[in-house]
C-alpha cells in the first residue's frame, strides 16, 4: 500500500510541475497578447484556463481520496495540504495571466501598453515567467536553494511595479486616464502572480526542511 | 480523546469567528479612512493586522497539531484542510482592508476618493461589511442558506465596481490620473474581498453538505 501512496505523491508532483509549464505558458501569450495587441493570444489564455483549473480539481481530488483511503502519518498530511495549497496558488495564478489577457482583449485593436512602459512590461513579464519556471525546477527537483532565488525576483518585481507608477504619475503622462487605469490594474496581476509563485515555492522548501524561508534566513 | 478532539475543532470554529469580527472591523475603520481622510483610522487598520495574522497561524498550527495527534477520519480531515482555507482567505481580507487603508494614509491629509465616488465607496464598504459579518455568522451556525445568500451580495458588489470604472472613464472625469489609479486599485480590492467572503461561506457549506454551492445550486 505504501508503494501506491507514494506513487500517488509522486503524480500529484508531476501535476504540479505541469500547471507550471501551462501558467508560464499562459503568462508568455498575455504579456505577447498585451504588447502586440494580438487577439489571438488573448483568446488561447483566456479559453487555456479551464485545462489549468482541471488539473488543480484533479489534485484536489487526489489528496481528499489519499487522506481518506491512506490514513497517512502527520508529515505526508502535511505535505498533502502543501500540495493543495501550491495547486491553489497556480490556479490563481492562470486566473492572473487571463486577467492580462482580457486587458489586451478590450483594448484591442490598440495595445494596452503605450510605447514608453513597452519595455517595463516586457521585463515583468519576463520575470513573471522566471518565477513560475523556478518554482516547476523547485517542485521537480526540491532545491531548497533555488527556492530561496525567488524573493530576489520579487525584489525585482516590485521595483519594476513602481517605476510603473512613477511614469504615469509623472507630469509628462500623455495618455490620460483610461490606459492608466488598465495598468495600475496590469501591475497588480503581475505583482500578485510573483507573490504566489514565491509561495508555491515557499511551500517546497516548507516540505523538505519543516522551516519557512524566513526562518531559514534568520539562521544564517 | 475524541471529546477533546472536538473541543479544538470548536476552538479553531471560535477562532475563525473572531477572525471575521476582526476583520469587519478593519474594514469598517479603512473605508471611513478612505472617506474622511482620518489618518488615525488607517493606522489603527495597518497596525492591526498583526492580530488576524497571528490567528491565522495559530489555526494553522492548531490543525497541523490535530492531524498529527489524532490521526482525524476523512470528513475529519476536509474539515481541517477547510478550516485551514476559511483561515487563509481571511487573512488575505485583513491583507485588503491594510491596502485600503494604507491608500487613504498616501493621499492624506486629501480623501483619496472624490466627492462624486463617495457613495459608491461607502456602499461597496457597506457590501464588504455584511459578507465578512454574514460569513462569521455562517462559520458559527453553519446556516446552509445564509451561506448562499452571499453570491448576491457578490453580484451588487460587482454592480458597483463596474459603476465606479464607468464613473472614471467617463468624459466628465475631472480628477486626471493620480485618483484613478488609486480608484482603480481600490476597486480590484474591494471585489477581491468580496470573492474571499464567498470562498469563506462557500467552504462551511462545503463542509455541512459535501457539496460545492453550484452544486446545490444544480439541484434546485
């Protein structure tokens, strides 16, 4: 029986590891989807999320159908509820790449993105799909450190989602209110989107050493 | 050992009851924050969320602590694993309300909401309150209708914020920017508190019936 209960972990990690790859996937098209005005893109991440909430119900199911048939000890419980937590995380984070999506979709056949902040989007989302590939390597190979790399790329996030704001509050702001509005609302989901791929992989290093990164760095 | 079992189910039920009172509060304080500039108020907020934070994480440690000691049975189990998500939306709702109230501190000693959005802010203030309050009351009585009723609260919430974008895009707009972004940001936090006191209502009808809302909702 344990063989299977294993195995089962196992499945649920390469699910995990697969949600990855489709919200990196879908980040990629809504990032091309917002600078490129492509409606195309738009459209593939927006009816792509079902297959990513799929996947998170399937996990769902398999830890519930674990707990109850497996009666597992505590440190596999823990693990389960991490799973459901980390699959909660990606199907939040789909959410987010669809929400860019719909941004480029309303705008379109305009860009949402005016060409002075081009350049500050193309680098979020390049870091939005860094984080999300980083945390698949963590699911898939448990390195605690490379799990630790992520809060500097929240680091650099952060610091991108300001200059963000800097330039639309600036006095020489040429385009009015509605574009700045869809992206105040744009850095958000992008901010959002690196906080919970810091948590997906916040919770990897939580399994493999019982500790949360915070602690970990105040033993250092 | 079962009696006692359930006294810390009952515990982590308390708990999470007064995660609502407090979060309602908060919500209450940073609205007015927002309405009347009262930077006291928003600092009340922000300083105040360390106490639903660290409910938060004794509920988690309470639940952790159950699954390893008492080895719970499946239904057992989902309700733990459910008590833990109540906990963890509510703390995402502190983590709102600080937002609110840290966007009233920023434009201080100005309201960051002009004087023809004040209605709509209260009201959405107004709709906040009741879901957070509605959910603490559903935890406590596990009322299946009440639980239900939260969806339409959900739906007027959304009226609102699509009143408030059309209010700002409009031709009449004469705030320029700066209020916008922060509208446009207070908008997103508001309806994502709304969606967590739904998750919140939704999870204790969960756990009284076995079946998800629309499920029920199918039924009928």
């Amino acid at each position: 029986m344990r063989d299977i209960y294993h195995e089962e972990l196992d499945g649920i990690s390469d699910k995990l590891v697969e949600m990855t790859r489709l919200v990196r996937s879908a980040m990629t098209r809504a990032v091309n989807a917002l600078l490129d005005a492509d409606l195309r893109l738009a459209e593939e991440v927006i009816g792509g999320d079902d297959r990513i909430n799929k996947i998170d119900a399937e996990i769902e199911e398999t830890v519930f159908d674990l707990m109850a048939r497996q009666q597992p000890v505590a440190g596999d419980l823990r693990t389960l509820v991490t799973a459901l937590r980390m699959s909660g995380d990606l199907e939040r984070m789909g959410d987010l790449a669809v929400h860019l999506a719909k941004t480029a979709r309303r705008r379109h056949p305009e860009s949402a993105i005016p060409p002075e902040l081009q350049v500050i989007v193309l680098e979020m989302g390049q870091i939005a799909e860094r984080m999300v590939a980083k945390a698949g390597s963590v699911i898939a190979s448990k390195d605690v450190e490379l799990g630790m790399e992520l809060d500097a790329d929240d680091d650099a996030m952060d610091r991108l989602h300001r200059r963000l704001f800097d330039i639309m509050l600036s006095p020489k702001w040429q385009h009015g209110v509605e574009p700045a509005v869809d992206i105040s609302l744009a850095g958000r989901y992008f901010e959002r989107f690196a906080d919970h791929a810091v948590h997906v992989a916040e919770n990897v290093v939580y399994i493999v050493t019982g500790q949360r990164p915070e602690e970990l760095n105040e033993l250092n």
